[in-house]
C-alpha cells in the first residue's frame, strides 16, 4: 500500500471531515443508543412480565389463607401454598439470574462495539492531525480508515450469528408450580381425605 501524501485544501478536508467522519461518529452514536435502548427495554418487559406473573401468585396464595377455615385437608392445603411461595421464591431467583447474565452480556457486547469504533476513531485523529500539521493526508491512512469502517460492519453484521447459549426461562416452571400449588389448594377445599 502506499504511503503517498495527498495535499488538499480545507475545504477539501472539511467535505471529507463532515462527510466521511462526522457522519461515521454520528452513526456510532445511534448504534450504540439504539442498541441499548432496545436492549434494556427487552430487559424491563421480561422483568416486569415475571413480576407480574408472580404478583398473581402471591394474591392466589393469599386467598387460600383468608378461607382457612374451610380448608378439609390441611396437607394438601400447606402442599399448595408451599408450591405457591417456592414458585414465588423460583420466579424472583431467575429473574435476578436473568438480570445478571443479561447486563453482563450487554456490557461485553457494548465493549466489543466500543472497541472496534475506537480503532477506527484512532486513525480518523491520526488523519485530522496530519492536516492540521501538513495540510496533508496519507493514502494509506485513508485506506486504513476505510478497512476499520469495513470492520465495523463486519463485527455489527456478525453479532446476530454469534453462538448464544439457550437461557430457560423463570415463566414455564413458576407457571406449573403455581398451577399445581392452586390445584391442590382447591382440592384441599373439596376433599376430605
């Protein structure tokens, strides 16, 4: 590659400067808005989804107690309600777990976006440096700046296909323990055995 210098005007570089880098560190902006907003509040609908789920739980469990004095089995009444508090226990367990994994898979992919825009942002200084000195731009600086663009698309377009691992989510198993914590709550109120 070579290592030619090109003199240009400062309205040239101020066309390639608002053109090439302004618009370039803009985009990185709204890439990296973008990406944390859809990704915290993918985060907050899970959370407030499994908050939901377990305040439905915790108002069952509440109305087994408030009829107590109906209950005709009490082992399947205390199986019930202990059903009921361990999906509650479960559901908040997962979702704390869920929080962890997913503010730390944010932050990495966060970093890795950071640090493929700052190798590219090291050369557009270099550039802008070197004209303001010379009033000169290197090719092969121009050329590296183009490559680490390419580079950037290349780490954006590849996250998606990245291997994720399968996390289980907190809803299947809270759901049947509840499901079944309910059940026997009711057969308690129906059988006497």
């Amino acid at each position: 590659m070579s290592n030619k210098k090109i003199t240009i005007s400062s309205d040239d570089y101020q066309n390639i400067y608002e053109g090439w880098f302004h618009k370039s560190l803009e985009t990185e902006s709204n890439v990296m808005g973008t990406y944390s907003s859809s990704e915290l509040d993918l985060l907050n609908k899970f959370i407030g989804y499994t908050y939901q789920i377990l305040t439905v739980i915790g108002i069952l469990a509440g109305f087994g107690f408030t009829a107590i004095d109906n209950v005709k089995t009490i082992c399947l009444f205390i199986a019930g309600e202990a059903l009921l508090a361990t999906s509650i226990l479960l559901g908040l367990y997962w979702v704390k777990k869920f929080y962890e994994s997913n503010i730390s898979a944010i932050q990495k992919t966060s970093n890795g976006l950071f640090k493929v825009y700052r190798k590219r942002d090291e050369v557009f200084l270099r550039i802008s440096n070197e004209f303001l000195k010379t009033q000169q731009i290197s090719r092969a600086d121009v050329m590296e700046a183009n490559k680490k663009e390419q580079d950037i698309l290349a780490y954006i377009g590849g996250h998606d296909k990245r291997k994720r691992k399968e996390e289980f989510l907190p809803h299947t198993s809270t759901l049947v323990l509840a499901s079944i914590g309910f059940a026997l709550i009711l057969a308690s109120f129906i059988f006497d055995l």
